[in-house]
C-alpha cells in the first residue's frame, strides 16, 4: 500500500516545526536545508518553512557530536542553527523559539508538519497534545528517536480532536506504535544529565547514530514531497547489526502493535505504567 501526499501541500509553502536541536535534530535541519533547495530545483514554488524551537545552550559536550563547533559554546542552539541555515540559503526567513515545548504550547493551527527530534516522553506527548489541538484536518508527524546504537524514525499523521471518525488508512504516529513513548511518567530525570566533555557524550550514544536516523527521516520527507508518494512511513535502524527494517503501509504490520482502525477516533493514551 502507498501513502500520497495530502494535496494541499503540492503547491503552498509547507510549514514545518522541528522541536529539539541536539544530535538529531541539528542533524536533521542541516537536511531540512538541502531539501528546501532541491524542492525549489525541482519546480516547488515556494519548498520549506521552517521554525526550530530549543531552549537548550551550546556546551563543550555538544561539539563534535551535534552540528556545532567551539565557536558556538554558549550561544542558544535553536539560534545558531536557524541563523546559519538562513545564511546558506540565502532568500528564506526560517525562525528559531528559544522555548520548551509544552502541552499548553499554542501556535500549530496552520502547521503542516511537525518532526520531533527530542530524547524524552513529555516533549513527545506535548507534541501530539498540540497536533490534535488543531481546529481540523490531519497533520504529519515525523518522530525521530534512538538509544546507544540503534534508533527509529516513525511519519505518522494526527487527526484534530474535533473529528469524531478516522481514516482506516491513517498513518500511525509514535504514540499509538508504542504508546509507552508518550508516557512522561516514565522519564528518568538521571537520563537528562548533561555530559561533561564529547568523550563522556560518546559513553552514551554511538557518534554516528543521530546523523544515521535524522538521515532516515530525510528520505522519507525527501521521497513524499518530491514523488508525492511512499511505500514505507518508517524504519528501524541498527548501527550495531548494520541493519536497517522498513515499516510498511500495512494494516497487518500496524496491529502487531495494537493499532486497530474501526472508523471512529480514538484518544491515544500513554500506556499506563505498572
């Protein structure tokens, strides 16, 4: 089965929001910037507009993991970011919210996609809370997530919590494949320390793990706005196996996770913690 791009976005200019600009989200808007360029090569009127919202600072840590360099110690990530990619392409006017994400966040009502590029549950759960907020329609959601070596990237799309029925062939976003990834009771405050120096970062994650999923991430964008069209909405990366597993467009595939469509929307609920 394929997935076709929702047709109001084959001529107007598509507003993204990328929330977090660490190891993959940095990563993931230097991609953001390339496809903006070859959307608008390949006769897109008006390709990408961007806004990356982080409250976090440059630290010693960051560099040489994440798209900064000592130069930017100090400076706020989401800035620095939007800054130097506006600089490379020159006529865009992409904007950076030195903020954290809530589920009280306003402001997505004509966001077309969000990509999620963060490392915990409440940021993820604030981003679907504020997707179904949205006084209609269906929205893209593009998770990106990983451990040490391995990590996943899941497009999904969100319905506004004003509908009463659902499209049996929506794509299913991270909260309804694995409903635990929202559930912010299960964060571990130990988990958000900040590391110290690039070699105590390194302990924790493999160096070349972010860029491989917001990769990832990039082809499936790339795919669906250039072809207009995808026969996967995902995948499983391992850097460790060397492996890489597609998820495909298949009801089949979706109710080994538990996602059943019956017709009518359903409010997606963290799983609950035993």
């Amino acid at each position: 089965m394929k997935h076709y791009l929702h047709k109001e976005l084959v001529a107007k200019q598509i507003k993204v929001v990328l929330v977090g600009a660490g190891g993959s989200g940095s990563r993931m808007l230097e991609h953001l910037v390339c496809l903006h360029r070859a959307m608008i090569a390949l006769g897109h009127p008006r390709g990408l507009n961007v806004l990356l919202i982080d409250d976090d600072v440059v630290t010693n840590a960051n560099v040489g993991r994440q798209a900064f360099y000592p130069c930017d110690i100090g400076t706020y990530k989401a800035m620095t970011l939007i800054n130097r990619a506006n600089m490379a392409l020159g006529d865009t006017m992409w904007s950076a919210d030195v903020n954290r994400l809530t589920t009280k966040t306003t402001g997505f009502s004509d966001v077309d996609l969000v990509i999620g590029a963060v490392d915990n549950r409440a940021a993820r759960l604030a981003m679907l809370r504020c997707l179904e907020r949205t006084s209609g329609g269906v929205r893209y959601y593009l998770d990106l997530g990983n451990r040490a070596g391995d990590g996943q990237v899941v497009l999904g799309e969100v319905t506004s919590d004003k509908r009463k029925t659902d499209d049996e062939w929506r794509l299913p976003h991270i909260g309804e494949l694995f409903p635990e990834l929202i559930n912010r009771k299960l964060d571990n405050a130990d988990d958000d320390l900040p590391s110290c120096s690039l070699a105590q970062a390194l302990e924790k994650q493999s160096l070349f793990i972010n860029p491989a999923v917001s990769l990832f991430a990039a082809n499936i964008l790339w795919q669906l706005f250039t072809k207009g069209e995808i026969e996967s909405h995902g995948s499983f990366i391992n850097l460790d196996y060397m492996t890489v597993m597609p998820i495909s467009i298949d009801k089949d595939v979706w109710s080994r996770f538990g996602v059943v469509r019956d017709g009518k929307r359903k409010k997606v609920r963290p799983l609950a913690v035993a």
